[in-house]
C-alpha cells in the first residue's frame, strides 16, 4: 500500500522507562514520505545527571559524552520545528511521546504506533520488539539502541506493515473505518489511508492465512473447510471389554535397536524411560492408579505417550493428558504427537481443548460489531479480531497477541462463555460454525486429549459437561495439581470488578442518561412492541436504574468500611500487598460488626436487582411474537448478566455470613494499585481429587520430576488423596556426579542474621566475575533480588557482565532470550524462574539459590493448611518447600553435555535438623563444604578445566 502522506519516526534513549521521574539522553527522528527519506533530525541530550551503567552498556552512550551535549530545552524548537504537524510513528509511541509531552512538545501530532499496528496485522508474530519484528521482515538493522537507528529501522517497520495491510479485504478496513469515525483512536486515519488503496488479498501467517493465500478456502472461509473436515469423524465409543496393550511390544520401541534408534540418528537410549513406559502401560492394563516420578531428562512425555496412544486406539478409548504449563502442553501437541503420527504404524487422532473462554463466541462478537461507539482499547481489539478472524481455523485467542490488561478484560465481552449460550439456539452452533462446539467435537473422536490442570478441573467442577467421557487420565507437572484445583475452586471478587459489572446493566451518565444493558434493551424493543408493552418495560427499567444504583453505593461504602477494618488489623509496609485472613476470631472485634452491616447492604442490594432482571426476563420471554431484532442475543446475555449477579451475592454471603469450616478467607489489597478484593478457597483438595479422579477414573497417572521429599512419596499422596496409587521413582539418566558440582559454603550468616545480605553480594561479584557471567540466581523475593541488584551490577558492569533482572518490565520470555544470547551475563529470577525454564550448555554454568523457597508464613492458604498439622513445619512446611527446592536445582543441567555449579546460599541446609532432607532430596553429585572466599575459584575449575578440583570434603 502507498501513501502520499508524510510521517516522522521517532526514537528516544532514556535513562530509564518512568516519564515521571527520567529523562531523554538522545533524540532521533526520520522525516519521510513512502519509500523517501525527506530529512533526518539526532542529538545527545544532556540528561543533568549520570547515565545509569544498563543505559550505557545497553546504547553504549556514555555519561562523558552527554556531559558535552545540549540539554533538551535548548534543542526544543529545533525538533519541533523538524517534526511540525506531521503525524509521528514510534514503536511504542505512548512511551516517546509520555517523555517528549512532558517537555511541551509534540501535543498536537497524530501518534502512530507500530507496535500495536503489527500486534494487528502480524498476529502469528513470535515477539513484537522493533528488532524482532524487524528480523522476521528482513528489515536490515544492524545498529540497534540508538535513536536515529531504531527510528529509521521504525520507518521502514512502518512502510512494510503498510505493505501487510494492502492486502487485507476491503471489507474490514470499511467495516473499522465506519466504527472508527466515531472513536478517538490513534490508528483511524492509517486505516482510512488502507481503504483508499482499495487492495483485497489476504497475507500468509498461520495455517488458515496460507490456506487462505493458496486459494485452499476458495472465499469460503476457515469454518467452513474445518466443518467439512471434521464432521465426518464420529465420536469414540470405548470398547466394552478394553484389550491389554502388549507391553513388551512397546517397550521395543525404545530399545537401542527400536523404531526410534533407526528412525532418529541422535536418539538417546535411556532405561529409565523404559520403565516409565512399561509402568503406564501396566496400569493402564490393570486398571489401577500410578505416581511415577521421572528425573530431569527421562523423556517422560514419550514415555506415557507411547502407551497412551496404543491403548485408546485399541479400545476406542480417550486419554486425557494434562499439563500445567503452555510451554508443555505445545510440546506434546506441535512437537511430539506430530511426529508419533509420522513415525507409528497406527492411525490416532488428538485434541487440543481448552477453557470455553479462550474461544471467540461469534455472537457476541456480531453485538460488539454493531457498537459505534467504541474506546480506543475496543477499536483495538475490534482491529485484531476482524484481520485475525478470515484466517482462523480455531478461534483460540491464543493465535492473538493481547499483552494489555485492558485487552484481556474485554475479551471476556467476546468469547465464548457458558451464561450466554445457548448451544440449541444459536445460529453459529447450526451452522457448524461456533469454534467452541466445533473444538468440543473434535475431542469426542479424539484418541488423546491434551488440557491443562484449569480445564481439567473445571469439569470436575461442573459435573464433566465440559470434556467428552472419558477413563484414563495421565496428569504431567502433578506437583502443582493441588495448587491447580485450589485456584480452580477458589473464589474471587473485587471492587472494581462488580462496578464493572453493575455498569454493565446501568450507569448514571447523569440527569436522566444511562447507558448500558438496560439502555440498549429499551432502544431494541422500542419500534417493534405495542406502546402499552413498551411503557410497562419502560417501568420496570427505571425500577432496575434505581437498583443498580442503590446496590453501587452499597458497594462502594463496604469496600471504604473493609478498607479501614484492613489498615486497623493487618500489619505490613505499603510496599508490600497486604493479606488479612478472616479467621473466627477476627470476626468476633467489635469493628467486624460495621463489616455485617454494610455486607449485609450490599448483598440486599444485589439481590434485589437480581429479581428484578428475573422479572424482566421473565417479560422479555413473552415478546417472542414481536419482530424484534437480535431478541435472542438480548436474553443471552441477560441470562449472563444474571447468573454473574447472582454467584456474586451467594459468594459475598457465605463468605461474610456463612463461612465454612472447610474453606479459606481473606482480604487482600495490592501495594501497586490499592485495589482491595476477597477471596475463599477450599482448605482441602485432596479429598475432591480422590472423589472425582480416583474413584470415577479406570486409571490415573501422576507423573513430575519432582513428587518425592526426602526419598518418599508420602507427603504428595497425602496432599492428592493418593494414597492406593502404586509408585515408580526413576532417577535422571544424567550423570550428575560428574556433571554437577553442591558448594555448600560454611561460614554464610544465616538468612535471619543482619549480615547475610552483604555477605550474598559479596560473594557473588567475585563468583560471577571469575566464571565470566553464566549464573542465574534464584530469589524467594523481589525486595532482596532488587537490593542484590543495586549491589551487584555496577560491579559486574565494570568487567562488562550483564545483569537482568525480573521485575522491571521486561517479560519473562524476553529476559530468558538476553540471558541465552548474551555472552557475559547473569540473570536473577524470583519464583517463576524456579521451574519450567531451560537454557541449555555453557550460557547457564552457574545456579545461585539465595536461600531455601519456604511459603510466607502469613500467606492465608499456607497458614490455614499449617494448622491441619500437629507438626506444620517439619509435616508441612518443610515437604513443600522440598519440592520447590527441587524444581530450582533441576534448572542447571538440562542436557547429557551440561555442566555446572550449585551455590547454596542458604545455611540452613547445614545448620538445621531438616536441612539434611533437603539434601538426600537431591540427585547425587559432588558435594563441597567450604568457605565463601574459595567459591571462585572452585567454580571457575569446575566449569571449565574438568577434572581439576581435589576430592570433595566431607
């Protein structure tokens, strides 16, 4: 697509991210039109002060440089000059401008962001950083992190997404014209440029875009050829009597002379793989139930895959598999399955199901369209949805890229969700084009069905209407089940969530102006139905108007009066969030009885709107006779409104007024946003899993690399209600004896004595230094990674090491991929660095735990569970915190090649009784007691001159 128009592309450096308290150290900026650079603007800014050692390493400007350069105010006209009226283009521009806004400039100019253009058009985008996207079109950007290089590399970003959108249908660049006309949104005149250019052919990207480029959809659409494809396939019907797979036949296959030793040249034969098999195998046959623990490395997914497959296939059987992570769960269905149906002599069929919600519910979405009136946030997502839609194949949010919270909310008004449908009534379910139902009958034909833990719990939870029937169930990450089904049966609410919700029905706009549901309603009925009918419905509204706001005062003085009970009753800095658990004795002060009275309110209010949105239903139900457009839509999503209103006040109840002894509750008020919620959550889950799984499943399947503590199964199948199920531990075929080195330093404080902190950053520098970067350190907490921070880094930048960190905004994908790619650097993680990631040979050498991973004894589900216990710590606590313990040692070796060093920082293992528990926990490797002052040197030999270091002291 061409354009006449002229932009400018504008790139700043900055001493940091905060507009508010940071400032521009360079400026760059391309005047352009089309292809043709018109002129070029860049300067160093003075900053009046130095420039932080990340800034400098990351642009290489240093703060000697900018010393000598003009500060900003005396640069000021001529860049405004430069730039004029012309609209701005900038990756991330509410950044730039933020920082060029607050000096006075460029308040007038149209911002043009190509972030959030290539987030529309580039939804099958691995990353959406200037230089990723840059790669990924063959844009040439050497230079990068200076500004006249990151904006001429914007402009050229700008000019190719411009050639994406030439392509799209002209339909939808109308379609956002015509509802852009009447919204704010940055982004409208580039799609009034689009429709001027009047080009039609869609872009290649994901499966449905290159079926849609190869003229495979010939205009039909994606539904329609997955309709065509898959309602041929009838759904399972598991034999009667289920067959035995041969389990020595299968155990063939991953012998050295087996299928996969003669099909892959690098295929590793591991015996403890074998075992795995050969037991899931046998428990499938014996119809019983099986812990299997695997060491890093097994290949574990294989291992139950190859049984699974067989077995479903001969019997006609479903077996679900479920995983924790994403990052697991596209393993097994991009990666291993694609090449198990290449490589097996059997035909099988897999679905991938998820959460009704993460479906596009097209309805809803037909309802969203006829809006005119939409929010920048909403004409954003509109965009996505509607390029993203032709394409398609599944209508899984996950093939779009929505990284703000604001877009994540308003997904919620456009996907599928079970208090709007009606699966019988809706014209998308039939015509087979509902991507939900669509998904849903896949998985009845389908031999596996992979799902995480949150899907595999919302069955449970509703009765299993959410998956097909099925007997065998293989569980993967099974230490995080128990956390998984207390997420899953725990309830939340908020304040801004429910006046969200109650704006959603009506909102005082003033005088006698509403907006929302109950608006909405009144317009669509008011021409079809008789004047007499209207005027009653008329009636009833202004009832509900009054309603809803009767229930949003009493919303908002319950939460002012818990928000007080809070700041009287839980300690704690503001810095942190504050949770207060709501135990009986805390419900006998004398302030709680405030708490009732206005609870009590609040749940008579909504109680009484909610009757009155069933009167209205019940009216809206007798006007099927009228032509009314869209009536269907209309009660769905009263229906919807409905049934949220009323699982609010029956949770706000019980938790206020009918508290039970087998659940959890607490307030908690975040230290970011002060945003204040409640919260309830079952104390135990172990007898919900063992009721719903164990006894209604044939045979289920835990398998983790970490399911034991201190050489035991007890305390997981304590907490899972497992305790009938037969158990297989199989060690890593690893040789972490030679691969993996245990300093455990002898004279560290312990955590708790006031020295420890300096001591841990003491010696780190001299560790890092001398194994040259290659070390991720492991935190129990932000507030000690941030100070380990500030310590370390200017240390480490003086022999040009890189220090990332977690927590200053940059995604935790992102921080992983500079580690990898950086020679020297160090990375410092908190708990979600603990498991699930992999950085393979020598750019991980080093792993640093701070100190042992113990849950916050203040934690409400942690403390409650506690008191279940006539030991906590030593019954509770310290088991936890074990497999935690485990899950971040398994970080460091990650391949048969891998070596490396684990520093224990934590004394404790030393010093305390269960601090040996600890250690028999671990696989065995060499293991050295020694002082701080030897660490570097010791770990330098270890990684990188094998064979050096003396025998291990005892």
């Amino acid at each position: 697509m061409s354009t006449n128009r002229i932009y400018v592309a504008v790139d700043l450096a900055t001493t940091t991210l905060d507009p508010e308290r940071d400032v521009i150290i360079e400026i760059g900026a391309v005047k352009f039109r089309g292809h043709q650079v018109l002129d070029t603007w860049s300067n160093l800014v003075n900053p009046g002060r130095p420039i932080p050692y990340q800034i400098e390493q990351l642009t290489g400007i240093t703060s000697s440089e900018v010393h000598k350069a003009p500060q900003l105010h005396t640069l000021a006209r001529s860049f405004a000059r430069f730039v004029g009226q012309y609209p701005v283009v900038a990756h991330n521009v509410k950044f730039d401008m933020s920082f060029l806004q607050r000096q006075g400039l460029l308040r007038q100019n149209l911002p043009v962001d190509t972030f959030e253009l290539a987030s529309i058009l580039m939804p099958h985008a691995a990353r959406y950083s200037l230089g990723r996207l840059a790669d990924a079109l063959g844009i040439q950007f050497i230079t990068r992190h200076r500004a006249l290089d990151d904006a001429k590399a914007t402009m050229q970003l700008f000019l190719k997404l411009l050639e994406q959108a030439g392509k799209l249908d002209l339909n939808i660049i109308q379609e956002l014209n015509r509802t852009a006309a009447h919204s704010r949104w940055p982004l409208r005149q580039v799609f009034q440029d689009m429709e001027r250019s009047r080009a039609r052919n869609a872009f290649a990207g994901s499966i449905g875009q290159q079926l849609m480029a190869k003229g495979a959809l010939d205009g039909r659409g994606s539904m329609d050829l997955l309709f065509e494809d898959s309602e041929q396939v009838e759904p399972l019907q598991p034999n009667e009597h289920p067959e035995p797979v041969d389990v020595a036949t299968l155990m063939e296959l991953l012998k050295k002379n087996g299928l996969l030793a003669h099909t892959f040249p690098s295929y590793e034969y591991r015996p403890q793989q074998i075992e795995v098999l050969q037991a899931v195998a046998n428990a499938f046959n014996n119809r019983c139930h099986q812990l299997v623990e695997a060491g890093t490395g097994t290949g574990k997914s294989l291992a139950y895959l190859l049984p699974a497959i067989y077995f479903a296939v001969q019997n006609n059987e479903r077996v679900v598999i479920s995983t924790n992570t994403i990052n697991l769960q596209e393993q097994i269905y991009d990666k291993d399955i694609p090449t198990l149906q290449e490589l097996l002599p059997l035909g099988f069929r897999t679905a991938l199901v998820k959460g009704r919600s993460n479906y596009l519910c097209q309805r809803r979405l037909d309802i969203f369209r006829r809006n005119r009136q939409l929010s920048e946030e909403e004409m954003r997502l509109l965009a996505k949805v509607l390029v993203w839609l032709p394409s398609t194949l599944t209508g899984d949010r996950a093939e779009l890229f929505l990284p703000t919270y604001a877009e994540q909310a308003l997904w919620q008004h456009i996907s599928a969700s079970a208090e709007t449908c009606s699966l019988e009534r809706c014209r998308y379910r039939q015509n087979g084009r509902c991507f939900y139902y669509r998904a849903h009958k896949r998985a009845e034909s389908a031999h596996l069905i992979i799902v995480n833990h949150a899907l595999l719990l919302s069955d449970v939870a509703v009765q299993s209407r959410v998956l097909p029937p099925y007997r065998y169930l293989i569980v993967d990450e099974a230490h995080h089940l128990e956390a998984a089904t207390t997420r899953q049966l725990s309830f939340t609410t908020d304040r801004q969530v429910l006046a969200r919700r109650l704006d959603e029905i009506s909102q005082h706009q003033g005088n006698n102006n509403y907006t929302g549901y109950l608006t909405q309603l009144l317009k669509t009925i008011r021409r079809p139905v008789p004047e007499a009918i209207y005027t009653a419905m008329e009636r009833l509204v202004k009832e509900l108007h009054r309603n809803a706001e009767t229930a949003k005062r009493h919303l908002y003085d319950f939460y002012n009066e818990l928000e007080m009970f809070l700041q009287n009753h839980a300690s704690g800095s503001q810095a942190y969030d504050k949770r207060l658990r709501l135990t009986d004795s805390l419900r006998t002060q004398p302030d709680w009885t405030n708490i009732e009275t206005m609870g009590d309110n609040l749940c008579r209010g909504l109680y009484h709107l909610a009757e009155g949105l069933e009167k209205l239903a019940g009216g809206l139900a007798e006007l099927e006779e009228f032509d009314i457009p869209d009536l269907e839509d209309r009660v769905q999503d009263l229906r919807g409104l409905l049934h949220s209103l009323r699982s609010q006040h029956e949770q706000l109840n019980a938790l206020l007024f009918e508290p039970s002894s087998q659940d959890i509750y607490w307030a908690q008020v975040t230290a970011r946003t002060r945003n204040l919620s409640l919260h309830a959550a079952p104390l135990h889950v172990g007898e919900l899993v063992q009721e719903h799984l164990f006894y209604t499943k044939e045979s289920v399947i835990l398998t983790s690399a970490t399911l034991r503590t201190d050489g035991h199964f007890r305390f997981i199948k304590d907490r899972l209600g497992a305790e009938d199920a037969d158990e297989l531990a199989v060690g890593s075929p690893f040789d972490f004896e030679h691969q993996a080195l245990l300093y455990l330093p002898t004279d560290i404080p312990e955590p708790n004595q006031p020295q420890y902190q300096k001591a841990l950053e003491r010696a780190l520098i001299p560790l890092i230094r001398a194994i040259q970067g290659r070390t991720l350190v492991l935190f129990t907490s932000y507030h000690q990674l941030r100070a380990t921070q500030r310590a370390i880094s200017r240390p480490l930048a003086n022999d040009d090491i890189s220090v990332f960190a977690q927590g200053g905004g940059t995604s935790r994908a992102q921080l992983l991929e500079n580690f990898r790619n950086t020679d020297r650097s160090v990375l410092l993680g908190t708990r979600s660095f603990w498991e699930g990631i992999d950085v393979l040979g020598p750019a991980l050498s080093c792993l640093v735990i701070a100190r042992l991973p113990f849950s916050v004894p203040t934690d409400p589900i942690f403390a409650a569970r506690a008191e279940t216990f006539d030991d906590p710590f030593n019954e509770y606590s310290v088991p936890e915190t074990i497999l935690r313990f485990r899950q971040g040692f398994g970080r460091l070796i990650r391949s048969t090649t891998d070596r490396g060093v684990v520093v224990m920082m934590d004394k404790r293992v030393l010093t305390k009784r269960y601090g040996q528990k600890f250690l028999n926990s671990l696989p065995p490797c060499q293991v050295i007691r020694a002082p701080l002052s030897e660490i570097p040197q010791t770990a330098s030999q270890w990684i990188d001159v094998p064979d050096s270091l003396p025998p291990p002291m005892a």
